[in-house]
C-alpha cells in the first residue's frame, strides 16, 4: 500500500439541533466537492470512495463520476436508523423519511457501495436498493491480533487476584458505560475482587465520573483520563479478565457491530455483550456471554457466571474467534478488492499513463 494523503478541511464540528447539523453537512459537501473535483482533474482518479455520514456525501464526487470515474459509496451507518434515534423520532418522522429518500438517491447515484454488515444490508434493500449492489465488509481488523506475534498476550500475574472487567472506546451514553458501572456496585460485596477499567474519551465522560462517584465505586472502577497509545490500550486489553461491549440497544444499534468485539476477539478475551440483532446475527451463547441491553441485574448475572467458571471463559474465546475465521480482515479485504476490481475493471490499461496514478486511486476529504 502506498502513501495517504489527508486533506482537512476548516469545518467546525458543533453539537447542536436539526439547523446546525444541515448547515454543517451542507458546508463540508460543498468544500469537498470543490476539493475531489480539483483533484480529479489533476489527477484523473479511476475510483473515488465515499464513505457516510451522511450519505449526501456521495455527490461530492459528481463532477468525477461526470468525467468517468467509479464511484463507491461505504455505508458505515444507516442514516434513517441514525437520524431517527439522535433526535427521538419515530420512522415515519418527515425529517426521517427526507434522511430514506436522500439514502435511497445516494446508492442509485454510487456505481456500487458497501456497508458493514448484513442486517444492515437487508435495511437498505427493503427501502429499495438493488441487492446486487450493495455487498457487505465488515470492520473486523481487530481481528488480525490474533496472528499478529507483537499483539501482548494474557499478562495476569498469579499474585494477581483481581477480576478486571475492561472496556475501551468512545465514553458515550450510547455505548452503555451506566450499565456497566451500576451491574458492577451490585455485584461489589459478591465479587471482592471485581475491578472495572474504562478507557477512552467523549461527551459522557463527565457522566460516567459522577456515577462512579454516586455509586461509591471510586476504589473498583479506574477511568483513564483520556486516549491512550495503542501499545497501552492492547497491554491493558491482554491484563484484562473480561471484555465489555455494553451498548444500549435501538433501531439503530441493531445494524451495526460494535467494532472492539473484534478487538476482545483478536486478543482472545472472553465477553459479556449486551444483545442486538447484528450481534446475534453472527454469534450466539457459545461464544458471548450475552445479557439484555440496559439492564444492570441482567449484566451482572452474566458477569457472575463468567466469574466462576474459568474454563467457560476460555471456552467462549476460543468459540468466538473459530466463528470468526470468515469474519477475518484477510476475508474481508479480498471481499473489498473484488468489489474494487468489478468497479474499475481494464479502465486503468486505458488510462493516459501521464494523467494517471494507477497507485493512490482514492482521496480522502477529512472534516472535524
């Protein structure tokens, strides 16, 4: 793989209502579609990938696909889904079914797009994208861990007599931290040994603080005070006893995977993961420890039972990464490659050599 070039374009991200967020979209489609179609006609890219939120985006690449290039849409997220919960409406909502047209128009513009998983896939479909043209990768290079011999391993000392419960990511409401912590002071006298370590950063950050304190959890459950190098993060991952993926469940949640499943599975970590639709898509008991979204004593059952059978722990690791063989980056880049090569098929042999870059066929427009 070759160089990446990242262009940053000046475009506040604020929180804020219905107005901000579609003047804020409004603003980074212009500038970059400025800046693809500037650089397709320096460049003459043969692909241009665009990846959601929000799916709008993809006519940022007009004036490429106008001169001939191939467009791909990456479906990260489905929009109607995401507006619908961010606001708490209903699907039938007018903003919501305007968030459905827009989606519907972006994938007919797009030559092909890609999203992440299948129940995701079958969302878009049933609002009528053709099937043929939406094909799934998912976002499973934690998963690579596995293989890699630089990934630490189970880093437990024998003197080490603690229970350690991690999760790492994004401190959002959405991705249930509340939960964690409240399962966490109900099993506190049960389970001496229980220690919970929340690492990352976000807007519910403060949130989490303040319940840890109510809960009188100050001295069992450690909140990093921010981002941590990645060679921390994995150290910290491979001390750990257990992973947590903890998120609430919704209408939006239910199609995506969380993507540090893949880390706890790369790394050979036994979880306790709240049910969705997605996660039971893929995986089932034999190798989750699943428990009911946003529902504390519910958790710290599953966390109970993971407590006291060691060899069910090891018996869930080693299930969820057998089921993962085909889940693997290495499955899922050729699946993205053959989705490539149909897109642009012999149009690089014919591309004028002096113009083209048969090397770096996608640009990144990047907004903060």
């Amino acid at each position: 793989m070759g160089p990446v070039t990242v262009f940053r374009l000046p475009i506040p991200h604020r929180r804020g209502g219905w107005l901000s967020y579609l003047m804020e979209y409004a603003a980074f489609l212009l500038a970059a579609g400025v800046v693809v179609s500037w650089r397709h006609l320096r460049r003459h890219y043969a692909m241009v990938q665009i990846n959601t939120l929000p799916d709008v985006l993809v006519f940022a690449a007009f004036v490429p696909r106008l001169l001939g290039a191939r467009v791909l849409l990456d479906l990260v997220e489905s929009m109607p889904e995401f507006v619908a919960t961010k606001f708490r409406v209903g699907l039938r909502h007018p903003a919501v079914r305007f968030t459905s047209w827009v989606e519907h128009a972006s994938i007919r513009f797009a030559d092909s797009a890609v999203t992440c998983t299948e129940p995701m896939r079958e969302a878009f479909i049933s609002r009528g994208a053709p099937a043929e043209k939406v094909a799934v990768v998912m976002n499973s290079y934690g998963l690579a861990y596995a293989d890699d011999p630089s990934t630490p391993k189970v880093m437990k000392k024998p003197q080490d007599r603690s229970f350690t419960l991690i999760c790492h990511g994004t401190i959002e409401e959405r991705y249930g931290l509340d939960t964690l912590l409240r399962a966490a002071a109900l099993l506190r006298d049960e389970i001496p040994a229980l220690r919970v370590q929340i690492i990352g950063d976000g807007t519910f950050r403060p949130a989490i603080l303040a319940l840890r304190t109510e809960l009188g959890l100050e001295e069992r459950a450690s909140i990093s005070p921010g981002w941590l190098p990645m060679p921390a993060l994995l150290r910290a991952i491979a001390a750990a006893d257990v992973g947590v993926v903890a998120i609430k469940r919704d209408i939006c949640r239910d199609l995506v995977l969380c993507t540090k499943m893949f880390d706890f599975i790369g790394m050979h970590k036994p979880m306790v993961v709240s049910r969705t639709r997605s996660v039971e898509a893929y995986y089932d008991t034999s190798c989750l420890e699943m428990f009911t979204a946003d529902d504390p004593r519910d958790m710290a059952g599953a966390i109970r039972r993971l407590y006291a059978d060691a060899d069910h722990r090891r018996s869930l690791a080693n299930e969820a990464l057998r089921r993962s063989q085909s889940y693997r980056w290495q499955e899922q880049r050729e699946r993205y490659q053959s989705v490539i090569a149909a897109l642009v098929g012999q149009r690089l042999d014919r591309l004028d050599g002096a113009r083209a870059d048969p090397d770096l066929l996608v640009d990144a427009a990047v907004g903060e």
